[in-house]
C-alpha cells in the first residue's frame, strides 16, 4: 500500500465534521499517544465525552497539551472538527512557533454519510448540527492559511526529518549513471556476551550481506568503542584480523576499513596490512585510510597524537607511499614528514591498483588530497551537504587538471529499514532504549521504510554518490537481509 511521508515533527490537525471519519482515520496512521482529541479532554475536564458545557475547558487544555507537546518536537494529531478558523490560526502559530510541519487532513465525506455513521454511535450528534457543520466544512478555503501542506485523508507514514526528500532534492540521474553501490559498515560488535559468539556470527551476518547484494564490507579502525556507540568495555576486534576471518567467509564482496588511522601503524605495517589482506582475499581489498580522531585511544595504547596539521601531513604522505609499497622493487619516499628508504612489499596484491579511500571531508584540505591522490573520498550528512561537498571535490579536481569521475564518492550513514509502515514500527518499538520515545529513537537511527530510503538514495546518487554505506542497529536480527536485499534490488 502506498503511504504518504510526513515529518515525523509534525502537528497534523484533522478537519471534517462528526462521522466524517476522521477519528478512525487517525487510529490507521498514527500511534494512539500521538492523537489528542477534544471528545477525550471533555471526557477529563467534565462528565463525559459529549459534556459540551466542557468544551471550552477541554480546548484550553488541548491547546497547552498541544503547545507543550511542540517544545518537545513531537509529532501531535489534533483531532477535532477543526472548522474554527481562530483555533486553525492558533495551532498554525504553535507549529510556527516550533518549526513543526503544518498539515491539514481535509475530510470531504458527505453529509448523508456523516449522518448515516453517526446514526450507529451510541449517542449519536443531532442531524441538524452534523448539516450545519458540512456546510461551514464545504466553505473553507485552506490556501489562505499558512499550511506546509493539505491532504485529503490518504494513508500516511510518519518519517524522521532526514528521510523526506522534497522535489527540490530529486535531481533527474542520467540514464547512463551506473547503479549505485552499497556497502555494509559494521561499527559495533556487541551481539552477545559471550566472546567466542563474535566470529560465527559476524561470519553468517557477511555471508548474509554478500547474498544480499552488498558490494563492499567495511569495519572501524579503533581499538576502543568511540563513545558515540557504546562503552568503552564494548568488544572492539582489530579490523584487518577481523577481514582477514571475514575473507575467509565470503567469495566475491570487497574488504575494507573505514578508516584506516594513519596514526596507528608506519605507512610499512599498513601497506603490509592492506596487501596482505588483498592476497588472501583474492583481490578484494579496498584502502580506507585517515587523519585519526580520537585522542584517548592513542593515549591509552601509548601512542602519539600529533596536532591536526601533523596528521594530515601523515595523510599526504600515506596517499603517496603506499602505491609505492604494493608496486615492484623497492623505491624509496621522502615525503613531508615520512621517510622510507625502502618500500619493499612481498608478496604484492592480487589487485594492479588497490583502490585508495579518503575518510573525511575536510573542505580545505582532505578533499584536496582526494582528489589529487585517491581513488575515492568518504562524505557525512543530508543530501544538501552532500551536494556541496562533491562540487568542492569536483572544483579541486579540475584545478588539479583530474577528471572527477576518477574519484568515487561514498557516503556512511545509520539507517534502520522496514519493510513498511508496520514492520518499522515494530522495529522501533523492540530496538528503542526503554526511556527513549519512538520518535527520537527513529530520528537518531534514520528510520524509514523501504520506499523513503529508496527516494533518499535516488537523491543521493543525483548529487555524485556511487556507493552509499551503511549500518544498521537491526543487523542480526533474522529478517534484516531480507529487507535490505529489496533495498539494493530496487534502488538506482
């Protein structure tokens, strides 16, 4: 069934007289906590639901249920006759207020059904009043009201923010555009208590990503968990070991670390490394190397933590050594702040030219060095930003006399997939800490069906990106694959 996206911070406000239908269509597309329904305050604030001589009450208290549910970002269903043009023009400066999406749900159900549905409630609205209200619901005009948007009452689907790519941001992919790629990234390892469970099942979760139809498998380079995914007593395995094992798993899916610290080993270990791992792939290694960010760790292990500048001149110097460690004889480097008198490498790779990826997007500096030495540049955020960041890569490739289409362009990101509204919700509800709401929890981890994933990425590869790489909180669980295997069947 096709549902309609709305921002998941939104203040969706129904208008239609009684057995219009739209209590029931409230409860088919939004959670029961997220509806607030004057019928139900009147029911708090006086005898019943239908003491109208509570209604003035039950409205004031709506509107600060409203208000305060707003500074919060969270999505509210306003579920009245909304025919009132000043309540309109107050929930309108309320979403205003808090930079929430406005929608209006218009019901145009006719007045003889209206009649006919509320005939059947037990204490059925006098006909005359439900005539009245038909007439004055026939007479709005919304378009002098300042809605983000109007629909009729179609299905819909709440989704985070980031997941709704507007018109603006679907620019046409030109036929000739390969399909995009996608590449699993597994951050975090922390499926099981037990350590000897680790292996099998990233063993099986590769194997799975490889069936699936995922191009590339990537793990971090960090000795301790990063505080942004767990703790630090999280298991964090050393990635080329944890390649060398997942090789052996798999056939055909490329390898590689997102990223590499350039910190952590000399440019001899790390081209050591990397060559290593193509040879007993089979050739499907792939170089994932960066600046390093995270100080605590290199202290903890004892090792140096020079200064920004410093790191990105290691970077420099990486980009250029470790071609010369896989090539034949033994050249020796002298570069910014590295010196090899030696750049010997046995056995050499399997690849003839093992593809370099930059971590990073530095503006200045780090897309400079994609796009003289790399093959390839790793870029963050919305598609807006993602934009920006390809045409700075496209503008240093063409001072650098490079043609950008030499340079692939990746994107990371968490997402959480369902296969529809329904299977996502679910996913929601089972993986969300228990103090943390649905919203958040979605929000945080990109939650979206399969078809808002599929238009983000449609998005995505219309600004440059070749391989969009993600992770998923939902990776074991037994059904993830097959989701994601639709994903990648059906997207550009």
């Amino acid at each position: 069934m096709t549902t309609r996206p709305i921002p998941s911070s939104s203040l969706i406000v129904l208008i239609g007289p009684p057995g219009s239908g739209k209590s029931t269509w409230a409860a088919d597309n939004v959670r029961p906590d997220q509806i607030i329904s004057s019928d139900q305050l009147r029911g708090v604030v006086g005898e019943h639901p239908l003491d109208m001589a509570a209604t003035d009450d039950a409205m004031e208290l709506l509107l600060r249920i409203v208000e305060q549910r707003a500074t919060r970002k969270l999505t509210t269903v306003v579920d009245t006759t909304g025919l009132d043009a000043a309540w309109r023009a107050k929930y309108l400066e309320i979403a205003a207020a808090h930079s929430l999406t406005a929608v209006a749900v218009r019901f145009t159900t006719s007045a003889a059904e209206c009649k006919r549905r509320n005939r059947e409630r037990p204490d059925p609205v006098p006909a005359r009043v439900i005539d009245s209200m038909a007439k004055a619901a026939r007479q709005i005009d919304l378009s002098d009201e300042a809605w983000d948007l109007v629909i009729e009452p179609e299905p819909i689907r709440t989704v985070t923010p980031k997941l709704v790519v507007g018109d603006a941001e679907k620019p046409q992919v030109a036929e000739s555009k390969r399909r995009m790629r996608f590449g699993l990234h597994i951050p975090s390892f922390d499926w099981t208590e037990d350590a000897a469970d680790i292996g099998p099942t990233l063993a099986r979760v590769a194997v799975q990503a490889e069936e699936a139809g995922f191009d590339s498998l990537w793990v971090m380079d960090h000795m301790i968990q990063i505080p942004q995914l767990g703790s630090d007593w999280d298991p964090m395995p050393e990635s080329y070991t944890t390649l060398g094992y997942v090789a052996a798993a798999t056939e055909r899916i490329r390898l590689g670390v997102m990223v590499s610290a350039v910190t952590f080993r000399n440019l001899g270990h790390l081209a050591k490394s990397i060559a290593t791992l193509d040879v007993l792939s089979g050739g499907r290694a792939i170089a994932g190397i960066g600046a390093g960010n995270h100080e605590r760790e290199h202290l903890a292990y004892g090792w140096q933590f020079p200064a920004a500048p410093d790191r990105l001149a290691l970077l420099a110097d990486a980009l250029q050594a470790l071609p010369l460690f896989w090539g034949p004889g033994g050249p020796s480097f002298d570069g910014a702040v590295v010196y090899v008198p030696e750049a010997v490498g046995y056995p050499r790779p399997i690849q003839e030219h093992i593809p370099i990826i930059v971590g990073g997007s530095g503006e200045q500096v780090t897309l400079r060095l994609a796009a003289r030495y790399g093959d390839g540049c790793n870029v963050f955020g919305d598609v807006a930003t993602v934009a920006h960041k390809v045409d700075v890569l496209h503008r240093h490739c063409a001072e650098l006399g490079r043609d950008p289409s030499e340079v692939e362009v990746t994107h990371l990101g968490t997402v959480l997939i369902g296969a529809d509204r329904d299977d996502l919700r679910e996913r929601v509800d089972r993986l969300r800490p228990a103090r943390q709401g649905p919203d958040k929890f979605a929000a945080s981890v990109n939650a979206g069906t399969i078809e808002d994933h599929r238009s983000r990425f449609e998005a995505m590869a219309g600004v440059g990106v070749d391989t969009a790489i993600i992770s998923t909180p939902d990776l074991t669980h037994h059904d993830t694959f097959e989701v994601l295997s639709q994903l990648i069947e059906h997207s550009v």
